[in-house]
C-alpha cells in the first residue's frame, strides 16, 4: 500500500456513482480533509478476514475482489467492487469483525475514512445514510440471487448468469458491436465464483466459444450473442 496524494471527492472520477453523489460542496470539502487516499498495487490487501474494522473504504478506481476463506481453506470470491463502491459499511452499524478479504485485483485508488468521522457524516447528511442502505440492501439482493443460483441452477447456467452480471458492471461495446468484459478473471476465480471446478469450467468455456456465444482474447471475454447468453442463463433480465 502506499499513500497517495490527498485529492478533493468534487474531482473523484466515481463520485456520481458513491454515497456521497448529492452531497453539497463544503461537506464535500470536509471529508476531503478527514479522508486518507491510498495506492493498493495488485494483490495487496486493504484487510483480512476476521480483524477489527476501523471505517469505511470508497473504491476511486480499480477492482478489488473480497473472498471468504472456509474452515477446510478452501476460499471462496463472494463479490467484485469497483469504482463507486464502498466496503467496510456493514460493520459501521455493528460491531462485527470483517468477514471477508478485500484484495486489490489491479492497481487500485481508495479512500480510506475513519468510522468515528463517517459516522458524524451519517447523522448530520441523511442522503448519505440512505445511500448506504441502498448500498446494503443490494449486497443483500446479490448475496441471495447468488444463493438461490447455486442452488436451483446447472453449472451452465450459473456460468452463463456469471458472464452476464460481469457485463452489467465490467462491460463496454468495443467497435465490432462485442459487449467486451473489461475485467480480467482467472479460470480459478471463476470457478470459485460459481462453485465448480476449475476443470469443469474450461469445458464450459469451451461450450460457449464452440456455440459462438462468447470469445475470449487471452483473460479478456466479449460476448458476441447476448439473446442466446440470457437463454442460457435461464433468466430474464
């Protein structure tokens, strides 16, 4: 890790999509000032499963993976942040120990705030404490779609479900008209992430390639039949 220079939440390049979007500029200001930026370099990590939280972190840019490690130690990728996002903001109302590690995925800009400030932030700027809800309550909705996928769905289609919610956060039309993933995922963290093996995963991979639903560049995945993708998603979006 390494401290980066001090700059103002008015310029961040994800402040439309934080918790701080409507805030007005002299609150802005503040918590610039109380803010602390950070440098995470790829595979760093920002905390570990089981410590003390002390505030809250909001992702300026980059990726950052939270992975749950299992009594067997087997580990397990729960979720993906990115710019906008926030962590740590479930332990701000309760006094429970990080239950996840968070390692950046790239080079990575985050904001750290200590949780005695933020918490002073909360009670004065109702905006901010509602959007932390909304951001609660759609962790909660992903944390329970992905439960209920694992559980009701075949590796195929939780394969096919994985690729189209990477679209919905990582991906970009590129000039052929591919919706081109702009994350780049080992076949290990994919697996992990749909609970398979990494072996089964390359067969499906290999599935979606021969169907001409995807292609893939090196790590880079484009999807190139979004209509069949759904359909094999075995979901509507």
């Amino acid at each position: 890790m390494k401290k980066a220079a001090n700059t103002s939440c008015e310029n961040c390049v994800s402040r439309a999509e934080g918790i701080f979007c409507d805030m007005d500029m002299p609150e802005l200001d503040e918590i610039s000032h109380h803010k602390i930026n950070n440098t995470y370099k790829k595979g760093q990590t920002l905390f570990v499963q089981g410590n003390h939280p002390f505030g809250l972190y909001c992702i300026s840019k980059g990726n950052i993976k939270l992975t749950k490690t299992g009594p067997d130690g087997k580990e397990t990728i729960v979720r993906i942040a990115h710019g906008g996002d926030i962590l740590g903001h479930r332990s701000l109302f309760t006094d429970d120990n990080y239950t996840a590690t968070a390692t950046a995925m790239e080079d990575t800009e985050v904001c750290f705030i200590d949780k005695k400030f933020i918490l002073k932030v909360i009670e004065r700027n109702p905006t901010v404490a509602l959007n932390i809800i909304n951001k609660l309550s759609r962790d909660m909705g992903q944390a329970e779609k992905k439960l209920s996928s694992l559980h009701q769905k075949n590796v195929r289609e939780r394969l096919a479900e994985l690729i189209l919610s990477l679209k919905a956060t990582h991906g970009t039309k590129d000039t052929s008209g591919r919706w081109k993933i702009d994350l780049k995922l080992t076949r290990e963290e994919m697996a992990t992430m749909i609970g398979t093996a990494n072996e089964t995963l390359i067969r499906f991979m290999s599935e979606f390639k021969e169907a001409g639903i995807i292609e893939q560049e090196g790590k880079t995945i484009f999807i190139t039949d979004e209509e069949e993708l759904l359909n094999w998603a075995n979901i509507n979006y």
